[in-house]
C-alpha cells in the first residue's frame, strides 16, 4: 500500500492540533486525512469511509483517548476492533504509556511531535505483524513484541513448553 492510498483518522478535541497532525502527516506523504473531534464522530467516519489508521488524542472531552481506544476494542457496536490505534500525548509518564498499551494501542506518539516521529509511528503501526490477543481483561496487539534470545526464565505459552520438553527449569517446578 502506497502512503498516498493510507486514509488517516485524526482524532482530537483541539482543531489546532488536528490541523497540526493533518500537516505532518502531508508532509510525510499521507494526504487523505479526515479528522474528527469527539469519539461519537470518530465512530461515525469509520462507519461510512474505509479507515487504514487512528491517531487519537489522550486529553479529550467528553471521551478521552484511552476511553475511545476501550471502546474500539471491546465495545459490540465498534467499527472495526482491530484497528491500528497510535496514542498522541504530552503525558508520557510510564504508567500512562503501560495504560494505553493495556488499553490496546498499537503505538505511543509524544509530544511534541516531529515529522519523523509521526512517521516513524504510522509506519510501524501500518506495517505491524503482531497479532491480536483476547482475554478478560485484554484486547489489542500483543503486548509482547519479540522473544528475547537467550531467555532462561519461567515460559508461560503452551508452545514454549512444547518446544522445550528436553529441559526442566527448576523455577517453574518450585512454582507449581
């Protein structure tokens, strides 16, 4: 897909910063851009317009960004669950960043905001293989993104057990 084909939702209460978003994301060669200023109209514009990305703002009113990306997730009458959704905030404390990838976002943009920041994330998000995971309290990209090579701690996937009937590791017997 080429970036000029990507159709970006631009979420966010502030019209400043929408029109600030809809300018980076020009220069980075992304021009179909539709923006939208609360999270009802957001679900409105995914309901009648194909949608390739969401770029949603944390501080809004009445919903805010982590409110929205629940309800994209979870929420029956959703567009579409499994939509790229990319966090945009000033507030990038480590618990805000673990809130919004518990949330279900697929990536994190600070700002301020360059253009290769914002780049940089869309790519990643349009471009993301991990898939999606649903549990009781979860549902968004997996959170894992890779295996580390070399890892001797306790394996908690079936598929890590199975592929390691050979050796024991004496944490996860002392676990059980």
């Amino acid at each position: 897909m080429a970036l000029n084909d990507v159709h970006v939702l631009v979420v966010d209460d502030n019209r400043q910063m929408r029109t600030l978003v809809r300018s980076l994301l020009r220069a980075a060669g992304i021009t179909k851009v539709t923006e939208a200023e609360t999270a009802a109209e957001a679900f409105a514009v995914m309901r009648g317009r194909q949608i390739d990305l969401v770029i949603v703002d944390w501080m809004m009113q009445p919903v805010d960004g982590l409110t929205f990306t629940r309800m994209m997730r979870w929420d029956r009458d959703s567009p579409n669950p499994y939509m790229p959704i990319l966090m945009l905030t000033a507030h990038t404390e480590v618990s805000r960043v673990a809130a919004a990838r518990d949330a279900g976002v697929s990536g994190f943009i600070k700002k301020p905001i360059s253009t290769r920041l914002l780049f940089d994330r869309v790519a990643n998000a349009l471009t993301d293989t991990r898939m999606f995971i649903r549990c009781n309290d979860f549902f968004g990209p997996d959170r894992r993104r890779g295996t580390l090579v070399g890892y001797a701690g306790p394996f908690r996937r079936a598929s890590d057990n199975a592929a390691r009937v050979d050796t024991v590791d004496l944490d996860d017997i002392r676990a059980a």
